[in-house]
C-alpha cells in the first residue's frame, strides 16, 4: 500500500530537494560504472523488512521479488495493464468467476523443494485471502473462494464475485507472487529477511543492512534468459545523494526527483539516458479523526483551508509537479477533475478555527519521513499554518520507525498521531489505491482512522462491477466523500523519472518498483 510503501504497506515518493537539508549516502559501492555492465549497480530507496509477500510493505521488497519468485502472469509494458504469461504456461479464463492455470513444466524451487506446483498456488492465495489471517493485502483477494487442485500443474481459481482488479493488478503485483507452500511450512509459516526457498531468475546471496542487496544469476532457472547475470542493490534513501551517486560512477540508475528533471531534460551526463514515464503514486497530508482537537470537523476544515498545495509544489519541487485532485492520477479510472476546495481561504481558516472553540491558537505534530522533500514539505506546511495560529511540531522518521506509526499492531504511537505526511505507490487499477481508505483498514493502513460506511459499500460494489463507466462514477464519489470527511489534502502524483547508462533498457513499473528480469541490454 513507494506500495509501495507497501509503500506499503506503501513506498515513499522519494522526491528530492536540497533545501539546506544534509543528504548521505549509505551503502555505496566502490568503483566507477563500467560499459556494458554484467551486474548493474541499482539504487533502491530503502532497505527491506518483510519479504514474504503475505505481509510485505513494498518498494524495494516488490523489486526483489520480481527477480526470485514467479507470478502466474506480469506486466506486458511499462506503462500499461497488458498482461504476459510468466510461470503460467495457459490461462484459461472460463467465465467471469473461473480461471484455469496450467503451469509450466521447467520451474522450480530452491533448497530441493521440487517444481512449482498448483499445490503452491493454492497455499500462496489463499493463506492471503484469509479473513482472519492478518496479511494486509488479503483485500486483493477478498473475492476468492478458493483453488481447486486439478494435478500437479493444473488448478482452477474460483471466485465469488467478479473480480475486476485480478489480471490488471492482483495477479501480475504484490498479491500474486507464488511461494513454495513446504519450505514456508518448514520455516514456521512465514518469513522475513530471508527467502526459506526461490523461484526466479535470479537469487538473492547477499544482504549487507542498510548498504546493498545481491542477486546473482538462478542456475537452476530455464524459463528464459534475462540479459543481466545479477544485480546489486545499492540502498541510497535520497533522491539527491543517488543523483551524486550517479554522477560519481557509483551506480548505474536511480529514480531521480521531479525538480532534476527539467535540468537533466537539458544536459545530461554522457553515456546517459533519462526515462519519463506518467505516475500513479498519490500524496497527501492525512488527519487523524480520533485525535483531538482534530476529531472536530471545523478544525480539520479549516487546515484544509489554509494550506496552499500550489505553494508547496513549487517549494519542495520547483514547480515540477501537477497537484493532485485526488487519489486516481490522470488518464486513470476515477480520476477527479476538480478538487472541491479550489484555493486557499486563510480568514475561512480563522473562521473555522473560531468557531470550534480554538480561535487563540492550538498546537498539532506532522510526522513525517526524514528525505529531504518530506523535509521540504513539512516545513512550507508549518509556515503556511502557523498564519492562521496552528503551531505545527515537525518529527521526522527513518522508514523503519515511520511506516509502523499507525499500526496498532506495532504499539501505541498509533494514539498521538495528528497530521501525517504520506504517499503511497499507486496501483493500475483503483481499487489498488482506494482500499487503503476503507473501514477495514483504520488501525491498519488508515492512519487517518476515517470510517465511512458509504466509502466501503462503493468500494466492494466497484470490486464486482465490470462497467468501466459505473466504476468510475463510484471512484469519483469516493474520492468526493474523502475530500469531504475534511481528513485529507491530496498533494500530487509527482513523476517516474529516472536516471541510467546507455547501455541498458529499464523496466519501471508506474509505482517506481523495478521489474528486474525485464531489463535488458541496449
């Protein structure tokens, strides 16, 4: 839920700007980028904490994943929901609720755990579609019944309902990698840091915390044959400090900040290329309703109100960005033209702020991570409020401590959020970015802890739906009830910009995860 960030569950929009902030390097490796490179040097943004797909937070860990475990199918292109087959040898889709796989015959798992089976699909889909069974992303797989086992490599997955996300989103991301079901039972059920058994291209050998990740070449893998014999992971949480990087020889691509992209569009390195590519990662500035005084309407309107988005996107990204109207980005379903409060309105503010009793001024924290747009960010949102008497206490967090802020299951911290600075990497479909919002996820995903009832009945009707024009009509009131609920200021999209040698071909997917085995050489 970068999905992230699983961002997250979701990844950062990990946009850059100085600022007079410190930038660092950590974990860089040694030696400049050679041409024609057998093992590209890539940045990633942060460092992994959950690998097992039953409860990952995203970003780099999706990355990982798509080198060493298989999908039953992936993404096509870059830029849009096509599918492929991957360890899928035919799909059949027999009506809207029935699905026969076969997979194909020259997979297999590490460790001596044998081919991949449909055996293994069943476990991997249902042990996340579990009601009670505690993974954050078993909403990608609420309409699952469940899968028959025809043979060995041959199954039906059965649903409920229609789905519509499952080809454009459940089954080629985060929801569908497959894992072996008797090495995850032998190591207790789950796992963390580790993969108990891999099915992949590539092989994760290496992992040195907080500096780099290591993929080497899978000689057991013969499905196909990726251009790269491995890949290291270089972890360099800010944008800027990787463009050093970069520069320096140091790495062979990074994502790159908004406000780079006009320069570099000018005068780029040599031997370098730049990717663009539309973003469908969402940011905004939550509140928590539960909280006082921020559980009082008047008082989160009127922060709505005397905030000025525009003024924030030309400070934290030189103007870089489009705002946002919403969660959808455009040229998606659901996208809002419009956001309902078109302008700052300071003396509404006041007014607001008057009236619920809170006219002399009160005192909120904004948590945040500690990048340095977060940083940018944070601090114009401090500015802008303390015009109408809010006094805003800045705590900016490494990923690690961040992401576990509102879990109830990581502790009480929970309890004193006030205003949250947040951004998520997007999904294909809606219903990838609009789950996060729903009932079921307060105390989970839902930092803001908003529970609309209405919000919930939309979203599992969407789910169902197969009209494109009735979905979009539900996306848009939801995103409506959002704005309305005063819990939210939508931010922006940002971009999909990236930096690389010329000698490679990337494969970014549209929340900034990395398709590894899809890169390919020049």
């Amino acid at each position: 839920m970068d999905r992230i960030p699983k961002l997250t569950r979701r990844t950062l929009v990990q946009s850059g700007i100085a600022l007079g902030a410190a930038t660092s390097i950590t974990g860089v490796l040694p030696g400049k980028a050679q041409a024609q490179n057998a093992v590209p040097r890539v940045r990633v943004a942060t460092d992994i904490q959950h690998l097992d797909p039953f409860d990952q937070i995203g970003g780099p860990e999706e990355t990982i994943k798509s080198g060493v475990l298989v999908t039953l199918v992936r993404r096509a292109q870059e830029d849009d929901p096509a599918w492929e087959l991957y360890a899928a040898e035919a799909i059949d889709i027999v009506d809207d609720v029935t699905i026969a796989f076969t997979l194909r015959d020259d997979i297999a798992w590490t460790g001596g755990f044998g081919p991949v089976t449909a055996e293994d699909v069943k476990f991997s889909f249902e042990r996340m579609a579990a009601p009670d069974g505690g993974s954050p992303w078993q909403y990608a797989w609420d309409p699952l019944d469940h899968v028959e086992v025809v043979d060995a490599r041959s199954g039906i997955i059965h649903l409920k309902t229609p789905f519509a996300p499952l080809f454009n989103a459940t089954l080629p991301w985060y929801a569908g990698h497959i894992v072996s079901k008797a090495a995850v039972e032998a190591a207790g059920g789950g796992f963390t840091t580790e993969f108990p058994a891999e099915c992949g291209p590539y092989l994760m050998t290496e992992w040195a915390p907080n500096a780099s990740i290591t993929l080497d070449r899978n000689p057991g893998w013969s499905a196909d044959h990726p251009d790269f014999d491995g890949y290291e992971l270089v972890i360099i949480s800010d944008d800027k400090a990787a463009e050093l990087a970069f520069d320096a020889g140091e790495i062979d691509f990074t994502l790159v900040a908004p406000d780079s992209v006009p320069r570099l569009r000018e005068n780029l390195p040599d031997g370098t290329s730049l990717l663009e590519l539309p973003s469908i990662n969402y940011s905004w500035i939550g509140m928590n309703v539960d909280h006082a005084p921020l559980d009082d309407i008047r008082v989160r309107q009127a922060i709505q109100y005397a905030i000025d988005v525009d003024q924030i996107l030309l400070g934290a990204y030189a103007g870089a960005v489009e705002p946002s109207t919403g969660i959808q980005a455009p040229g998606t379903l659901g996208h809002r033209q419009a956001r309902g409060i078109a302008a700052p309105d300071l003396d509404k503010a006041r007014a607001l702020l008057e009236e619920s009793g809170h006219g002399d001024g009160l005192e909120l924290t904004l948590s945040c991570l500690n990048d340095s747009v977060s940083a940018a960010v944070a601090q114009i949102v401090q500015a802008q409020l303390s015009e109408v008497g809010i006094t805003i206490d800045i705590r900016s967090y490494d990923p690690g401590v961040y992401w576990n802020l509102g879990l109830e299951s990581e502790g009480d911290d929970w309890k004193n959020l006030d205003l949250t600075l947040m951004a998520y990497g997007g999904g294909i479909d809606p219903s990838e970015n609009l789950v996060w919002f729903t009932p079921d996820q307060v105390g989970v995903w839902n930092w803001e802890r908003w529970s609309n009832a209405e919000f919930g009945e939309l979203y599992d009707k969407a789910l169902i739906e197969l009209d494109n024009e009735k979905r979009d009509q539900m996306y848009l009131r939801m995103q409506d009830l959002m704005e309305e609920s005063a819990a939210y200021v939508f931010l922006t999209h940002g971009t999909v910009a990236a930096l690389y040698r010329d000698w490679m071909v990337p494969f970014v997917n549209p929340d900034r995860t990395l398709a590894l085995p899809k890169f390919k050489r020049a």
